[in-house]
C-alpha cells in the first residue's frame, strides 16, 4: 500500500456515484500502518512478504508450541484410557493432514487468510461470516485453554489467585500482538529451540531412568469404563475431542498467507515449508498429544487423576527426575509453561483479531483497525477462564467439533473436488465482494446442515452410536454435500460478475482477459496507459482467442476511493465510485447496494 505518481486510475462513464472530486475515505492510523494492521482482510502484497520460506515456516511452527495438546492427549487418557486415546490421536492426526493441505495450499499460492479463502471456496461473501464466527470461536476457546494453563503456573510458583492468574495470562500478550507478523516472526524464531529442548528433554531422562513409565503408560485406564482397552464408543468421543483442533490450519495459513511467490528457483523449499508449517503441525501436535497422554499416566499417582491433565504438574515432576531440588524444577517447569503459552496464545490473539476483523467489516461495513479488535477477542477469554473453561474441556471442544469439522469439510470438497475434479468452481479463489454473491448454497449449505445434524447426534438424538461419531458424521456430510449441491446448483453461485483480473497457470501471473466486455477494455485502456510510464506490459493470447495483458509489470494500482494504490489482485472496478477501488474500499461502501453485480 502506498502512495506516489505513476497512479493507474479506471475510469469511464459518469453514471452517478462518487465522483474524484469527493473527499476521499479516510482511515484510522491502525488500519493505515501495514506493520500494525498486517492486510487484515485483504490479499497479503507482494511488497510486504519479505520473509524466506523458513522465516515463515518457523514463524508458523513456533505457533503451536501450545500445551493444550498435552492437557487434551491426558485429558481424553484420563476420561477414556490408553488405547482408545491412543488411536483417537492417530486417527484425528490423519484426517486433520489431510484436510489441511489443500487448505495450506491455495492460502499460500492465492496469499489470503482462512477468511478470505472460505469466501471463495462455496460460502460467497456474507455466508463466510458464519464461520469467522466459528474460526473466532476456535481462537477465544483455545486462548482461554492456553491461558488457563499458564495461570495454573502462576497459581503454583508464585501463589498468585486463578482469577488474578486468567488476568495476567492475558494481558501480557496484548502489546506482543499489535505488531502482527513483524514481531511475531521474530518471537518464534528466537525461542524455538529453547522450548524444542525443553519440552523433549524430560521425556528422555523419564524413558532412560525408568523404562517402565512406558509400561504403564500403555496400561494406563483412568476412569475410562473399557479400562485400558480399546471400546469403539470411547474411541469415537475421544476422537471428537482431538478433532476440533482440526480449525488450527486457520492459524497456519494466518501465517502461510505471507509466503514468497513459488518459482522454479525454490519451489523445493516453498513445497517444504507450506506442507510442514500447514497440515504438518499435527505431526508434531499428536506427538504432544501422546506425550501429554504419557505424562498424564506418570503423574497421577501422585497428582490425582483431576490433576494429572494439568501441563505445569506433568512438567514439574518431569524436570524432578534430573534437576536437583524441587524449587528449581519447578521453576524451570513454569519457565516452559509460560513460553509455550507466550508463543501460541500470540498467534491465538492474531488469528482472533484478524476473524473479528472480517467479520464486522462486513455485517457493519466498519472497520477500526485489527487491534481493536485483539482486545475484544482477549477479552472474551478471559471471561471465559472466569467461567472455569479449562474444567469443561472434553464437553466444550466434543461439541465444538462438531461445527469445525462441517466448515473445514465443506471448504476442502470445493477445493479437491469441485474445482480439481468437477470444474465446477472457479480454478481461482475470488474473494472481493464486488465478484461474489453474498450467499453460495455449495459450501454454505453443506455446513449448515452437517452441522445440524451432527449436533443433534450429539446430543443423542439418534442414538449412542452417532452420539460417539458425530464429529465424523459431520465431516463426511459436509465433505459428500458440497459437490451435490455444486451439481444440482451448476455452480452458478460461485461468481456474482466475472472478474477481469486472473491470476493463471502455474506461474500464478496475473492476467487480463479483454474478453471481459465494457469493464475490461476500460481497464485495458488505463493500463495502456502506463506504457507512456516506463511500464512495459507482456501480451499473451487466451485460450479463448482473446488478448491477455499480464498485470505482472504493473505493480500497483490507484484505489479511486481511498487514494492508496494496491496491487492487482486487491483491485476491482467499481462503477458507483466510477474507477477502481480496493478491496477494503469495496467492503466498506454502504450506498452502492451492489449495484455492480445489477448490471
């Protein structure tokens, strides 16, 4: 975003709107410093994605150095035993992977966040405001989880009350998350090999000086009523548990959105890190899971089972078995718990703000900044720590499950099988408001109904069978339902107006189809003019036989609206302003009525 000569302004027509001459749409200084705002609801520029694949990788990885997986893996140990939590972790491990890299995927070749993605994967522009709600859910949830955790440390090391404890938990990581990605790439690059060691370390004096912690782990039954066997019953509401981290490829592609274009120079490495910082955080994530689950197992003896998912205990007696002295295990033991929560409760609040964002902006047409709206999300936490969430866990994330699992299988059947095997949905992700119709029944619908219905089945409705499968009942309906609908529908409600700007083909140029009627031969005309500039402009001919200009060699473009100029992909033509606008721009207008998707 930024401002200087050479401007392209689209204009023809003088139809009514606002015209150049109006005062232009003004913004708060939030939304207008980048550093701050990180293109919260935007496409992420070129300009700004200056991070190598492993600063983005690492940032990304960094975020899940939460010790939820570690209370959830003892957790569902304790309330169901070793081999029903055992094959929940795997099973969950499998299907979340995979329905995370087709996700991973087209966020970090499109550059947009989970939000904008969904907009273009058969919600439409207002249908994806339902699951902003539900990624904004996942983010205040697991914040008050992470937070919950990390006053359990301040309760046992410095005495400090729980209530007190949700307080300081989060306030701390407000100031960390106003600078979005520029600091938060540094945080975790710093810090990840501390934690790495210190989260593996008591697990390999634990295995060496007492081999037969692994023994009891694996006879480990908790409360479990199948004892430490495997019930198919248990298996299925444990597994409903892990599953709803299945939403934490939203905070991935928060970060992936940042990564540099893939070319034949790195596309090794591009491949690498999406795949590893997207679908591959599970890896690592089940093997917390299963360690929490080990921990759990060790601890309770002397815990108690209530206590045996409490991370800061399992840490505390772990750092025992080499580090001489309680006091000093547990202060080491506190100083990993409050790390952990540091690095991911920051992606948690980042990812939060920038869902709330986009989900206010278009309900409210208003928009005042990504940082306001961190504190709204920091603020639901802690409400929710006060509440006692953390004694809640198998019941609230069983049911949050539930909804998760109907939005991820709706968006990964449009991106695998509507658009790779169909063709029914665009092979682009659009996702400006100018081009989408507010509502698609494809992926929308889907959610809707899987959701519905899996939440009656868990609640038993139909019985104790689906009762223990909801979450898979709901993945599947949501995953079989979106292509049914994209058939019966012919996919006439992914595109409300043909976008002239297209990003095609592998080498994801930017093109402009002069096929486009009126609209686009008025864009070619102002970008013709940009050759005067110095611009050099590539033609290519379309499959259809019509001419393309790349926009490649344009790199940026004048938003008639708010006077920044932006990159092609964050531009549209606007003829209530009469020119181009931006995205945001676009988003924001309330007198136009869609009056551009009329003509």
């Amino acid at each position: 975003m930024s401002m200087g000569s050479n401007e392209v302004i689209l204009e023809h027509g003088k139809t009514g709107g606002r015209t150049h001459s109006e005062p232009k749409r003004t913004f708060n200084k939030w939304v207008n410093n980048p550093v701050l705002e990180d293109y919260s609801l935007r496409y992420a520029p070129r300009s700004f994605r200056k991070w190598s694949e492993y600063a983005v990788f690492s940032s990304a990885i960094g975020g899940i150095a939460y010790l939820a997986d570690f209370a959830i893996g003892g957790s569902i140990a304790v309330s169901y035993g070793f081999a029903n939590s055992f094959w929940a972790i795997l099973v969950s491990a499998v299907i979340i992977f995979l329905t995370g890299l087709p996700i991973a995927y087209y966020s970090a070749k499109y550059n947009i966040d989970m939000d904008l993605l969904t907009r273009g994967a058969g919600f439409g522009y207002l249908g994806s405001t339902l699951t902003s709600l539900i990624y904004a859910s996942f983010t205040f949830i697991y914040f008050a989880l992470e937070g919950a955790v990390m006053a359990q440390a301040f309760e046992l090391y410095f005495g400090l009350p729980l209530a007190i404890g949700y307080l300081v938990s989060s306030i701390i990581i407000i100031p960390m998350v106003i600078f979005g990605m520029t600091f938060l790439a540094r945080l975790q690059v710093w810090t990840q090999p501390i934690w790495l060691t210190l989260m593996v370390l008591p697990f390999v004096v634990i295995l060496v000086k007492d081999p037969g912690a692994f023994s009891n782990w694996t006879h480990f039954a908790g409360n479990s009523p199948s004892g430490a066997s495997f019930n198919p019953m248990m298996f299925g509401l444990a597994a409903g548990v892990v599953l709803s981290l299945i939403a934490q490829i939203g905070e991935q592609v928060d970060y992936l959105r940042f990564m540099p274009e893939k070319t034949a120079k790195n596309k090794s490495k591009w491949w690498w890190a999406v795949v590893l910082a997207g679908p591959g955080w599970v890896i690592l994530g089940a093997f917390k899971q299963w360690g929490g689950a080990f921990m759990a197992a060790y601890v309770a003896p002397a815990v108690g089972l209530q206590a045996a998912n409490e991370p800061i205990h399992m840490y505390q007696m772990g750092f025992q078995t080499f580090i001489p002295g309680a006091f000093a295990a547990l202060t080491i033991a506190t100083f990993f718990v409050i790390l952990s929560q540091i690095k991911i409760n920051v992606t948690n609040a980042y990812s939060g703000s920038l869902s709330w964002s986009n989900f206010f902006s278009r309900l409210l047409h208003f928009h005042p900044g990504r940082v306001v709206w961190l504190f709204l999300n920091v603020g639901i936490s802690i409400t929710l720590m006060e509440f006692g969430l953390f004694g809640f866990l198998n019941n609230v994330l069983g049911f949050y499950s539930n909804v998760a699992l109907a939005w991820i299988g709706a968006v990964v059947a449009d991106l695998v099988i509507n658009k790779a095997i169909l063709k029914i949905s665009p092979s682009y992700i659009e996702f400006k408001r100018a081009h989408l119709h507010n509502f698609n029944p494809v992926g929308f619908g889907s959610m809707m109904i899987a959701s519905i219905v899996s939440i009656l089945a868990f609640f038993n409705v139909f019985g104790p069978v689906l009762q223990a499968f909801s979450p898979f009942l709901s993945l599947l309906l949501a995953f079989v339902l979106s292509p049914i609908l994209a058939l019966a529908t012919k996919g006439k409600y992914y595109i409300a107006r043909e976008n002239p700007y297209i990003r095609k083909g592998e080498d994801g140029k930017m093109v402009i189809s002069l096929s486009g009627g009126s609209e686009a031969k008025a864009v070619h005309a102002a970008l013709a003019a940009t050759v005067d500039a110095g611009t050099v402009i590539g033609r290519k001919t379309g499959q259809s036989g019509f001419p393309k200009e790349t926009l490649d060699m344009v790199p940026e473009i004048l938003c008639t609206c708010c006077h920044f100029k932006y990159e092609p992909e964050d531009i549209t033509y606007c003829p209530f302003h009469q020119g181009t606008v931006c995205s945001l721009c676009c988003s924001l207008e309330k007198d136009c009525h869609d009056m551009c998707k009329k003509q």
